[in-house]
C-alpha cells in the first residue's frame, strides 16, 4: 500500500518536472525568436506614409524611385533637423523629376545637404525664395563643401544653380570648371593597349558606339567630355592624308585624328551617315554628365576617364614638339597660361640639346 502510495508521487513529480522543463524550454525558443528574427514593424511604412501626400507633386515618378524618396534617412546631426526639413527638401526634388537609382539618390543627397546646411546656418524660411539665392549658394559650396574636391564643388553648384534658373528664370553666376586634377596622369601605353577590349566588351551597338567615340575622339584629338556631346558624323571629314574633326563649342578648331585611333573611330561611326556619334538624352541640363554616367556604369578593373583620355593627348602633343601657338589652337587653349598646369607632366630636356635651333643654324620645321 505504501509501496503504492510512493509510487504515484514519483510519477506526479516526474509530469511536474517535465511540464515545467517544457514550459522552460518554450520561454526560451521564444526568446530567441525575438532576438534573431527581423521584426515586422509598422515603422518603415508609417515613416513613408508621413509624406505620402507629396508624391502628388510628381504622379508620373515610378513606384521603385518614390521608395527611395519617402524612405531616404540623411546623416544629420540630429534626427530633429531631418524631421523640421523633409518634407520641403522631396518637394524640392520632385520638382526636377529625376528618374532612376542614381539620379534620385543623388537629387535627395545633394538637396538635403543644402537646405540643412542654409537653414542651420541662417535660420531661413524653408520656402524656394529664401532657401535657393545666389548668395546662399555661394556661401554654401564655399563653406559648407570646404572639405569636398573641386569637381564636386563645381558639380554641386551646377545642379542647384540650373534648379535655380529654371524655377526663377535668372541666370546665376557660375564657378569656372576645375582645370583637370594635379594627381592625374596620362595612361601608359600598356593601358592604352586594353582600351580596345573594353570597348569591344560593350554589350550593345549603342554602348559601343559610346565607348570608341570616347577612345577615338577624347583619346585620339584631345576633345573634352562636352566636346564630344556635340560631335556629330557630319563634323568629320578625310582630307585624303587626315581625318580630321570639326569641334564645337567654345572653343571650334579642327583637329586631325590620330592614325592609331582610326580604327576606333570607324567602329565608333559604324556606317551612319549623320547623327551623334555619342548616343544618349541631350535634354540633360548638362550634357557632359551623359559621358561621366556611362562610363561610371563601367565594372572594369582599369578606370576609362574621358579627361584623363585628353591629358594624354595633350601630353603626347607637348612630345612632338608642337610651336606653342599650335598647341594652344588644337588643344582649345583659352589662353598661353593654359600650358603651366601640364608643364610637372613633360619630361625636361636638357637645353643645349636646341643650341643649334636657338642660335639660328638648325633648319626649323
């Protein structure tokens, strides 16, 4: 009986101890499912939703480029400035309508920083007469971008002085372009040599059109990025010896291309009669950016620049001996204090080496 009685408490005390090791054993699945699993949170929809009612300022936007507006978080100072200026800088941005990742991003980064920069600093009125002037632009890339390179400043103050001009129909004073970096350097002839594979790797006719027009034209006659927006089939010409180019712009002259370029440039016309050699949308506010999107598009281990293209031409052309005012006439030079900033580029030579021609006894070419 008693034998009876002991063993039915054991079993009991065993359920217990089992109920409760299960009971134990859930509590802690159940924790770490709230440790490791991501939560489901209202927090990024409620956070788009807050400004849901301005995507009327821009209906046409697609769904993919609006999430990165509505969803866009800065690195400010504090999360209160974000707060006190979203909604005025995305109906800022929407008012130039940018489309695609790339765009977008930079449009939301680019305002942000402006409009929080002006408004800390100033205090100003978040409305466009007061946040967008002249002198606040030039206060802000002046100070604000202090710690930025030149190309940046320069590019920055571009497309907020276009937004500018388009919303007030006043034109602004611009910054002059930054001349090329003292860090760049022509490629090497090895690099040189690879240009053709990458060019021939492009994964469409329009792409390769883009990429030899760059080679041919930038590489082979020392055109600029904006210069060769403007090259059309038309403005090319042979003579029966050269093949020349008739540049736009500001600064027209016709260049003869480069013999080793040639081909390039045959690839690059691919039989059109007319037309842009470089294909892209020319309602771009700044149509040299059409060559620096497509070519930061470019996964390739070796970095193809349309300006480093022309320093080595230029640079090429300093070696062949060219009379100073030639130079400056193919090369587009504004002026003779164009030369100083490729002059740590050229090789010194020693002076005697032009005794014979300095002294009036050598036959000049």
């Amino acid at each position: 009986m008693i034998a009876g009685l002991l063993f039915l408490l054991a079993c009991s005390f065993v359920q217990i101890s089992a109920s409760k090791i299960v009971s134990d054993l859930a509590g802690i699945a159940a924790l770490i499912r709230c440790m490791t699993e991501k939560p489901v949170s209202k927090d990024i929809s409620d956070y788009a939703m807050a400004v849901a009612e301005l995507r009327a300022l821009d209906p046409n936007m697609p769904d993919l480029d609006w999430g990165l507006v509505s969803k866009f978080r800065p690195r400010l100072e504090t999360p209160a400035q974000w707060e006190a200026i979203r909604s005025f800088v995305i109906s800022i941005v929407l008012m130039t309508q940018p489309r695609g990742f790339n765009p977008v991003r930079t449009a939301m980064t680019i305002l942000t920083r402006y409009i929080a920069w002006v408004w800390a600093t100033t205090g100003a009125e978040l409305s466009f007469e007061k946040i967008f002037t002249q002198r606040l632009l030039d206060a802000f890339v002046q100070t604000g971008l202090a710690d930025r390179s030149p190309a940046y400043r320069f590019d920055v103050y571009r497309r907020i002085a276009v937004l500018i001009e388009k919303q007030t129909d006043t034109r602004l004073k611009r910054i002059p372009e930054p001349a090329p970096s003292d860090n760049m350097v022509p490629y090497t002839a090895a690099e040189i040599a690879r240009f053709q594979s990458w060019a021939l790797g492009q994964n469409s006719d329009r792409r390769r059109h883009n990429a030899y027009s760059i080679l041919a034209l930038c590489g082979g006659a020392g055109l600029s990025a904006a210069e060769l927006i403007d090259t059309r089939v038309e403005h090319l010409a042979n003579e029966g010896v050269h093949t020349t180019v008739s540049v736009q712009g500001k600064r027209p002259r016709i260049v003869p291309i480069a013999t080793a370029w040639l081909p390039a440039l045959a690839k690059a016309v691919d039989g059109r009669l007319d037309g842009y050699l470089f294909h892209g949308n020319r309602g771009e506010e700044y149509p040299p950016r059409l060559v620096q999107g497509y070519l930061s598009e470019q996964k390739w281990d070796l970095r193809v620049s349309a300006a480093r293209l022309r320093l080595t031409w230029i640079i090429q052309q300093f070696e062949n001996d060219l009379p100073l005012a030639v130079l400056k006439e193919v090369c587009g030079f504004k002026n003779f204090a164009s030369v100083d900033r490729y002059m740590h580029l050229i090789a010194p030579r020693p002076a005697n080496d032009y005794f014979d021609l300095i002294a009036g006894s050598a036959v000049i070419r």
